[in-house]
C-alpha cells in the first residue's frame, strides 16, 4: 500500500523538523532538509510501505542532515556559519581536533549505515534496540557495526601514534 505523503507530513512533520533542527542547528536548513526527506519520501513512494512511519522518516532525516553537513564541509557556502564557528572554537584543544579529524577519517570509510548508526547511538543516546528499530538491524547487526568501528579507529589511531 502507497504511502499517504500528504498525511504522513501533517503528522510526522514536526518530528522531521525537530531531527534536522538537531543535526543542522540552523532554522533555514532544517526547513530544506525536512521537504528534501519527504520529496525522497515521494520519489520512491512506489517502493515504501505504510509500516515504521516514523522510524522511516528518521532515520531518511538523519541521513540527510548527514549528506548536508558533509556536503557544507566540502563547500561550505558561508564563511561563518555555525559549523565553521564551532569548529574554529574547538581549534584550541588540539587533542579534541585531532579527535574529530580521526573520526572524519574513520566515517568516511563506512558506509552511510554505519555513520547512521553511530550518530543515532552515540549522540542521540538511542539504546541499541532503538537504533536496531530504527534502521531496519537486528540488534547483534548494529552491535557488529559499532565493534567494526571501534576497531577502526583504534587502527588508525595507532597507526598515527606509530607513525
């Protein structure tokens, strides 16, 4: 059965909104994420099912706060957006620098999942069997992917700590 988009935005708009506003920290852009995941709620419409509604659209939301800060680190479109500002704060603590540039490394070798699953773990503090809910694993799938990137960066720390 097809997707209601029109509904489905009346009722999950707001928790859309709310995810993005989180992720991006921005106003402006949490409004264009939030009608970008449900312009790809339409686009595949013909291959969704009415069922998990709202773990759907979360984890859609996520991924797509996720692409947008990636993207803004590749291009980023103002000098001094809040991004930038948080990062040139941060610059002072070298160790917290060197974190996050490690962690850059490590996410930009796992697939889009894995940083998913992190983010929702880590950050948003979600149990392992809400993430599991979330992204469609079962909970040993989703505690494999944070062993696999634990493991990962603790590699590529001693790599770096050996070199």
């Amino acid at each position: 059965m097809a997707i209601d988009v029109e509904d489905a935005y009346r009722r999950y708009g707001p928790m859309v909104l709310r995810r993005c506003r989180t992720m991006l920290r921005d106003e402006q852009q949490a409004t264009d994420a939030m009608q970008d995941v449900f312009v790809q709620i339409l686009r595949n419409n013909d291959r969704l099912e009415d069922r998990g509604m709202s773990s759907l659209l979360y984890r859609v939301a996520t991924n797509v706060c996720l692409n947008r800060i990636r993207s803004s680190k590749r291009r980023p479109e103002d000098a001094q957006s809040d991004l930038l500002e948080r990062i040139a704060a941060a610059g002072g603590d070298e160790s917290r620098t060197q974190a996050r540039a490690m962690l850059d490394r490590v996410l930009g070798r796992e697939p889009i999942s894995t940083t998913t699953i992190a983010v929702l773990h880590l950050h948003d503090g979600m149990t392992l069997q809400e993430v599991a809910d979330a992204v469609g694993l079962s909970v040993s799938g989703v505690r494999k992917r944070l062993r696999k990137l634990k493991a990962s960066l603790q590699e590529l720390e001693e790599m770096e700590t050996s070199a």
